[in-house]
C-alpha cells in the first residue's frame, strides 16, 4: 500500500511539472498508463519502472541521458525533438553551466590514463564508426559552404581548410597529433605533396589508417604510428603540425607540456593548427544540469573543455604567436545532427556491432552536443599559430586572401 501511494505521489509530482514548464511530452508508464502534453506533441517518453519515474520528478538533463543510456526510459521521436523537449523539462532547475572545473588530478593525463580513455571512445570497433562518418571518416567537425553542402562534402572542405591555413606545399613534413583514422595526413599527402606523419593512441586507428596507406601506395610519403604526443622524437623538426580533435584529451593544466612540445617540434617560421571544442565559461566550468559527469562518466574520461582565451594565452606563453583564430560553432552543430541522422538510420546495425547501450550512449551524445553547439554552451576553435623565426619575422601573407582565392 505504501509504494502504490508513494508512486502516486511520484506521478502527480511528473504530471504537474509537465504542466509548469510546458513540456511538450506524453509519458506512458510501464503499465500503459499514458499522461498527455499540455498540447498535442509527437514525442512520446516510456517510462519503464517506478524507479525511472523518481528521476522525471527532479530531472537533470544528466539524469535524462544516463536512464536512457541504461534502457530505463525510452523516446518516440527524432533525437533533434528529444533534446529540445529535455531542455524544456528541466528549464527551471539547471544552469548552463556548473561550478569551476575540479582541481586537477594528476594522475588523470598520464601516458596510461590518456591511452585508457582514447581507447575506451575510440576502441569500439572501426566498422561502427563506418555506419556514421563520412567515406574519408574524419571525426571532427566539418566546414559547410551551402546550407546544401553533403557530409563528404563538408569534410573534405574542412580538410582542404586546414591545409590552406597551414599553407602546405611539396616537401614540407608534416606531423598531425591524434590523426584518427588518416584522413587529414592522407588528404596533405595527395593534394599538396607533403610527406606526413601522423600518431594516434587507438590501435583500431592505427591499424585501419596504416591499411589504407598500404592501399594507396604512400608508404613512402606517409606513416602512422601508435605514439603519445610526448614521445614524438624532437631530432629532426616539422615544418606544419595539425593537432584536429585530439586537445579535448590534453587537460588544463597539461597545457604548458601540450604547447612547449609542439614549439619544440616546429622549426623556426612553422605553423601550427590546433582544432578544438572549447566551452564558453569563461572559468571553464563543465556543462550543468549534470551533463558534464554523464560525459565523463560515459564517453570521455578525463577530457576538459577550456575557454578559448585560455588556450591563446598558453600558446603564446610557449613562443607560438596565435596568427588567426575562426570560430566553427555553427558547423559543428550541423555536423553532428549529420552523425546523428546517419546514426540514427543505422540502428540495426550498429546495435549488431557495439549494443545498444553503446548505441544509446553515441545517440544521446551527440544530439546532446549538437544542441549544446547550436545553443552557444560550448564552441570550436581553429587556431593558427606562428613559430617565429629568430629575427623574430614570420613567413605569413598580409592577408587571408590565400584561404579564399
């Protein structure tokens, strides 16, 4: 008797914050019993037990994601409504952002714990990201020139985007940190000429990059190798250095051993394109309403998100002059509904291959993401950095015009 009435509490509780906030949401119970949106909505939240139902009545957007990440509630609807209406139900209860990141733990970005977490996200199996990623699986936010621009499209635009802003040319070496799964290297290598190195902590990366260098007959020009950024050998300089999606991994306080090896790895007058989410607190505080732990706790141990403004100063502390700095916020909220969608019509699939608690956590990730981009939480940086050369000049253009012409 008690639980019954200790559930009917719980439901009044769901039912009249429904009502407050206005979320547009049906809810049916695990008993088929169903409480109606305030208007007439097309999504449609399963709740599965009285225990899921306790999370409706004080959710958190963490909460939300982590139930339906573990199969105890389930959505009807696109990932793009989900999102929205979740943000509705938890409105008045959560802040954009969180405290101040937590104090640095060490132990968090050694050699061993950076490789762990690389693999823990990328280590799922090459095929799966296969079903979402575009035909050169670049996992990094592309760069739209039409609204109409295809995913393919978009990434090559985005590759041929930093190989303009590194301005590569025939024999320059290269060497790009956290190269995934060759696409950037193998586009520099083709398109300009360069001779490239590319290093990654994922065996399925390296394994599968590796293979396709094989394929195109660029062993000569072109290599991958399963190798932490601290360990890339100094002896013999690199013209341009990339380093695409991987500075989530690196951590606050690693930043002066991030950029003091990269100075040490360009030669005088090199360039260098760091590409990377950064959030826009200005305290870096991960993302409230319990987002940030479900991230760390689900997708990325130990990746930190820093203020744009942060990472500038560091780079300049470290001898690199910032020489241009573009926002892609826009872009990458496109480029993850892009994923999503083609996730999202991979189902099948991609349960067969990963679970659906690993599709689930991929779904709910980034749809999550791609509105947290869209909604100015969290933005994406390139920047273009200078290594002087000892009279203290560099050998950049007046302008940007190169990028465009």
């Amino acid at each position: 008797m008690t639980a019954v009435i200790a559930q009917g509490r719980l439901l009044d509780l769901v039912t009249e914050r429904i009502r407050k906030v206005s979320a547009p949401l049906n809810v049916r119970l695990w008993n088929g019993r169903v409480i109606e949106a305030p208007e007439p909505s097309s999504i449609t939240l399963t709740v599965k037990s009285a225990g899921a139902l306790a999370q409706l009545a004080k959710p958190s957007l963490g909460r939300l994601a982590r139930s339906y990440v573990e199969g105890e509630i389930d959505f009807e609807g696109s990932m793009r409504e989900v999102v929205r209406v979740g943000e509705t139900l938890v409105a008045d209860r959560s802040t954009v952002y969180g405290s101040a990141a937590p104090a640095w733990k060490w132990w968090r970005h050694t050699r061993q714990a950076d490789r762990r977490s690389i693999q823990s996200h990328y280590d799922v199996g090459n095929d799966f990201y296969g079903l979402w990623l575009d035909r050169n699986r670049v996992y990094s936010c592309a760069y739209f020139k039409s609204h109409d621009d295809s995913l393919d499209t978009a990434q090559e635009q985005k590759l041929d985007h930093i190989c303009r802003k590194l301005m590569l040319k025939p024999g320059d070496r290269m060497l790009d940190i956290g190269c995934g799964w060759g696409g950037l290297i193998l586009w520099a290598v083709r398109h300009y000429g360069v001779k490239a190195l590319g290093i990654t902590l994922s065996e399925g990366q390296h394994e599968y990059a590796s293979a396709r260098i094989r394929e195109l007959g660029l062993q000569d020009r072109c290599e991958v190798r399963l190798l932490d950024y601290r360990d890339v050998p100094e002896d013999e300089p690199f013209d341009k250095i990339s380093s695409v999606g991987m500075f989530e991994h690196v951590g606050r306080h690693n930043l002066p051993v991030y950029f003091s090896k990269i100075d040490r790895l360009l030669k005088p007058g090199g360039l260098v394109m760091n590409h990377g989410i950064t959030t826009n607190s200005l305290d870096n505080a991960a993302l409230g309403s319990g987002i940030g732990e479900f991230v760390h706790e689900y997708v990325f141990p130990g990746g930190e998100l820093m203020h744009v403004s942060w990472v500038m100063q560091e780079m300049a502390r470290q001898g690199l002059e910032v020489w241009d700095a573009e926002c892609l916020r826009p872009h990458y909220a496109r480029t993850l509904w892009h994923w999503v969608d083609r996730l999202e019509g991979s189902r099948d699939a991609a349960r067969d291959m990963v679970g659906e608690k690993h599709l689930r956590t991929w779904l709910i990730y980034m749809a999550g993401s791609a509105h947290a981009f869209g909604r100015g939480w969290i933005s994406l940086y390139q920047l273009l950095g200078a290594k002087p050369l000892r009279d203290g000049n560099n050998t950049l253009p007046l302008t940007r015009a190169h990028l465009y012409s």
